[in-house]
C-alpha cells in the first residue's frame, strides 16, 4: 500500500455513500480484473508501465505458468527484497533506502529500486 498501512485494501461490507446498497449494480469481469490487478500494483508500488514491462518479461520465459514467473519477478526487486528481509518497515521506505544508496549488493552500492536480485547475492546495509 502507498501508506503502508494496509488500510486501502480492507473491504467493508457496505457500498460508499449516504444512501446505501439500492439499485447498485454488480462490477463487470472486466471491473473486477481491474481491481485485482490495480491492488497489486499498488501493493508493490509499481506504475503502469513499469507493471506492464515486467508481465510481458513472465510471459517470456519459457518454464513456469505466466502468473508464477510474473509473481517471481515482482520479488526479485531489490526494494521488496529490502522489505522482505525485515531492514524496512514499508516498501516504500525500503524503496528510499535504496534510492538513498544505503544498500549494498555483494559490497557494491546499488541504488536502482528495480534492480533484480539473483539467488545467492549478499544484501547488506552500508
């Protein structure tokens, strides 16, 4: 989430506004796909382009189902890695961290927050 709260994506079992469910309308396929995707692209922080760059790179691999590989990728990024590993509190923190040169790959200073982190790469603080 944007905020890192975790707020945005908790649903209420009431429609918005003053008046109520009346006459509200079901969401398309097409609507709900929008969501799920928008939802995950939020919770990674990505914009549209960018989302869009890395599913046609899943798409593209030749082993695995598009979903998995897209899902691998979207790991892969240095700054969900630095969030994962705990060293921030949001992506979005651990996005400046690294944009602020704080993290070192393999002793080299990496501050690219897409950089694509291999297995066995060593991730420290500076």
């Amino acid at each position: 989430s944007l905020t890192g709260t975790g707020k945005e994506l908790a649903r209420r079992n009431y429609v918005p506004g003053q008046h109520g469910p009346n006459n509200r309308s079901k969401l398309s396929e097409y609507g709900l796909q929008l969501a799920e995707k928008q939802k995950l692209r939020f919770s990674y922080g990505l914009g549209e382009k960018q989302f869009r760059n890395l599913f046609v790179q899943a798409t593209k691999v030749k082993e695995g189902t598009v979903g998995f590989n897209f899902m691998l990728l979207l790991e892969r990024r240095l700054d969900n890695v630095v969030y994962r590993l705990g060293l921030a509190t949001t992506r979005r923190q651990a996005r400046q961290f690294v944009n602020h040169g704080h993290i070192l790959v393999d002793g080299k200073r990496v501050d690219i927050p897409s950089y694509r982190v291999t297995p066995g790469q060593v991730i420290s603080v500076r």
